[in-house]
C-alpha cells in the first residue's frame, strides 16, 4: 500500500508539474505552482484514481481529473486565505499565496487554476470524445461551484461570530469539505465505467468520508497540539467559528466521527476486487492526526 | 435591426435571471446576479448568437453559450474592480460588487460565476450528447483562462506604473480584450456547425473586432467625456497605464481603429446569407462612443 501510495502520489506531482510549467507572465503560473506544491497530501486526486480503479476502470484515464480537483481544491484555498475572507497568513506551515506574491496575483492564481481544472476536464474530453468525461467535469463541477464549495464558504462567512444552528453547521461540513470529497469519488467511478449502482454507493461513501473528516478537524483543533496539525490549535474556538463539537459536544463528535468512518470503511471493504487501495487509503484518511 | 438586437438583449436577461434564481445562501446568488445586471450591453452573448447564425446555426442552441461568456465576462469586471487590483468603486455608474456587498462575497460572487458558467456549458453538452458543445466550451475555457484572460490581467498588473513595450501592450490588449470577443465568435461558429474555414474567419475577425475594440477604449479615455462614458475619463492616464494612444500615439491610433474596424465590417459583409445580424451588430459595436 505504502509504496503505491507514494507512486500514485509521484504521477500525480509530475502530471501537475506539466500543466503548470512557466510561460509569459511567468508570475501567474509560479503562484499557481506554489500554492499547488505547497505540501497538499494530494487526498482528492487519491481518491478519485482510487474510485476510477474500484469499479474496474484504468487509473491513468482519470489522471487529468486527478490534477484538476486537486487544482479546484488548491484555488479554494488561495481564495479562503485572502485577507477579506479568512486572513491567514500561514498555511501547512508556509506563507499563504498572497503573502509570498500579493493579494492580486493570489486572486489570480485562483482564477487560474479553477479555469485551468475545467480546461483540463474539457481537453480530455475533447481528445477521447467520451461523455463519460463531461459527466464527470459536470458532477465536478456541480459540486465546487455556487451548489457546493463556494455556496458552503459564503455560508461560512456568513456565520462569523455568531452561533450557527445544527442545520446551518450541517450545510457548511456538506457542501465546504464533504462536496470535493463526494465529487472525487463520484468523478473517479464515473471515468472508470462503474454501473450507477456503483457511482451512487461510492457518492454516498464520499458523504460519509467528508463528514466524518471534517468532525476529526473540529476535534484536532482541540485536542492535537500545534507542532503535529503544523496550525494553530484553538484557531476555531479564538474566531469564534461553530464547529461540530461546539453545537454537538465533543462526545457526540467522537462517536459520530467513529461511526460515519466506520460505514465508510465498510462499504469499502468488500466494495469489489479492485477496491483495495481505496479502501486502505480511506482508513489512513480518517485515522488522520493532522 | 434594432427590433432584433432588443429581442435578443431580452431572451439573453431572462436565461440570465433563471440561472441566477436565488436559493441558500440567498446573499451569494444575488451578488452574482446584481453584477451580471448591472449595465452590461450583452456584446459577448450577442456576437455569439450572430456567430452561429452566420454560419447557418440556430440561434437558440447557442443561448446557454451565451449566458456562460456573459457570467465569465462578468466574474472578470467584479475581480478586476477588487481593492487589491483596480479598487474602483464604481462601473457603469453604479456600485462594484465588493461596495454593494462586502470583499469576501465579491471574491466568491466571481467564482461561483465563472464556475457556474463551465456548469451551464457542461450541462449543455452533456444533455445534447453533441461534441461540439464540447469543442466549444474548450474553446472558451482556453481563450479565458491563464493563457487568454487571466494572463492578460496579470500583465496589465505588472505593468502598472511603468511604461509597457509595444509588444507587452499588445498582449494585454489580445488577452484581456479580444480573447472573449474571440472566444464568443468562434464558440458561436462551433455551436452553429460552421466549416473549419468559417470558424478559422470569425476567429480572425474576432481578433481585429476585439484589438479596435480596445483602441477605441483607449481614445475614448482622453477624447470622451465623463458624462457618456460613465466613468471618469483620463483614468488610464492618471492611473499611469499604458494605453494604445500612449504608445503609438493618437493619430496611429485613429488610423489601426479604422483599419481593423473596417476589415472585420468587411469580413462579415459578404460572410452568408445569414451574417447581417453580425455585421449591423458589429458596426454598432465598433461605431461606439462609450
């Protein structure tokens, strides 16, 4: 496992390096690069080859959507850690994108890259002439746009400094983790052929799996320390954000933490012959301590 | 000509509005929507539907085409206008969306368009089981990503304050401006079933359309008044930017107007039978005063 991991992790690193090789404003595409290749673990683009291969599909057909959700991942976060949004000036340890540039090339390296990921899917695409690739770029694209990520942020923004009900707490983790998470699996049986019995169960797991990804975040912002979540801990109790043990309590954070990733791991397990890798690498996932 | 032109404004303002229905977070959906009608003249969309007339195309295939290079257009203006990059406070007369609304959702309302626009595209050609809508949505992605728009924003920033080359300045001006005229004529002759020929003709004269376009914007800035403009003139010179009059002077300037405006009427006098709306359309266009 661990040596396929890594190998799988090294195709991916080289195809994003291509996409992203410098030309004329050279600027743009260093940024772009650096946010890329800024430590990301590479989780979305795993689990989307892990769900192309799991249903019985060839892994190196998913490798352009493998590098594109990685760079819509990779925008979200140039975007998040802008000063008007979350401010931050730190992420994994290094500067964020607008502090190693500046703020309108941080814009833009955003801009880039989520335009760069759906060029990518619609150049696959084109060059197969496969549907199979439109429905995966839309299924992608449905997920990280006003519907998905970018509708779970401005509800995010939106529940700063103030209390966030059950619901409201519900709709962020779905569509502000969850949502990426449930498009790379999704995206992933979708180019590999997987019947819509397949796509559904493994769309379903993603669910699962981000949830219970973002409840361990919560968690570790409490009880992990600084020098392992390579952040500050407390950062979400200091501004103030609802997280899942502030309305739930850390108890029922753990045991649904517990619950949701053992479901996941269990309708991976016997998932079919193929499913090996996606299902170890779900559990190193949700066993996570960083 | 006109009755038709208004029509068409129409129908295009009334798909806008339906993509742009608000639903949770509602703030999200109605930045998007304030932005996208706030004053624009619909010129992209409407050399699209006039693109795949021209080469014997029905017009309404190409409407969600349309509504997808009005939202990217869009995204552009609400992230140029940022405080990190132009900080204006005002377009057309109104507000900018990060003004009306706050940074943080400006950021995410220009997102969520160009997001949304790739959606509407994918979902066109995943609904329609037709290549060309592919095609043509690869297209523009190409024409607006970082090797059309967004690399023409970043060197227009990077040469903020300090006299750009000819060459430099002509870059900026293909990439920021006559990509997306581009882009609309030439996804409109995909759309439209246009031979390779007809698509390679509309493309150059998107290309000349799009460079007198700018010219014309950059004379406008110093012989205009602020009045017809509806934005302060002499911006490009106080704000120190390189232009096409600065460069090369007025009366070279007035002169590669003419010619380029000129031999793109030209292209599309004589395209087809059904190229008037495009050619009436594209004197108007390049016949402006503001």
């Amino acid at each position: 496992m661990k040596e396929l991991l890594n190998k799988r992790i090294d195709i991916i690193n080289s195809e994003l390096k291509k996409y992203l090789s410098p030309v004329y404003p050279e600027i743009i595409y260093e940024a772009m690069g650096y946010s890329v290749f800024a430590g990301g673990k590479r989780m979305r683009p795993l689990l989307l080859l892990g769900a192309c291969e799991a249903v019985g599909g060839n892994v190196d057909d998913a490798l352009p959507f493998a590098c594109a959700i990685e760079m819509i991942h990779t925008y979200t976060l140039i975007h998040d850690d802008l000063p008007a949004m979350d401010n931050d000036d730190y992420r994994r340890g290094k500067l964020t994108c607008h502090k190693k540039y500046s703020e309108d090339i941080a814009i833009l390296a955003g801009d880039g890259l989520l335009n760069l990921a759906f060029e990518i899917m619609l150049e696959t695409a084109a060059s197969k002439k496969d549907f199979r690739y439109v429905d995966a770029a839309l299924t992608i694209g449905n997920l990280c746009g006003v519907k998905g990520t970018v509708g779970g942020q401005t509800a995010d923004l939106l529940s700063e400094n103030k209390k966030a009900d059950e619901k409201t707490l519900m709709y962020i983790h779905d569509k502000k983790t969850a949502a990426l998470i449930q498009a790379a699996l999704k995206a992933g049986a979708i180019i590999g052929g997987g019947s819509e019995e397949d796509i559904g169960r493994l769309e379903a797991i993603g669910y699962d799996m981000g949830i219970a990804f973002q409840i361990k975040d919560d968690i570790l912002d409490i009880t992990s320390t600084t020098e392992i979540l390579g952040k500050p801990v407390g950062s979400d109790y200091k501004n103030n954000k609802t997280t899942y043990v502030s309305v739930f309590g850390m108890e029922k954070a753990q045991k649904d933490y517990e619950m949701l990733s053992e479901r996941a791991a269990r309708g991976l397990k016997d998932f079919s012959d193929n499913s090996s890798f996606l299902y170890e690498y779900s559990k190193l996932l949700t066993a996570r301590i960083n």
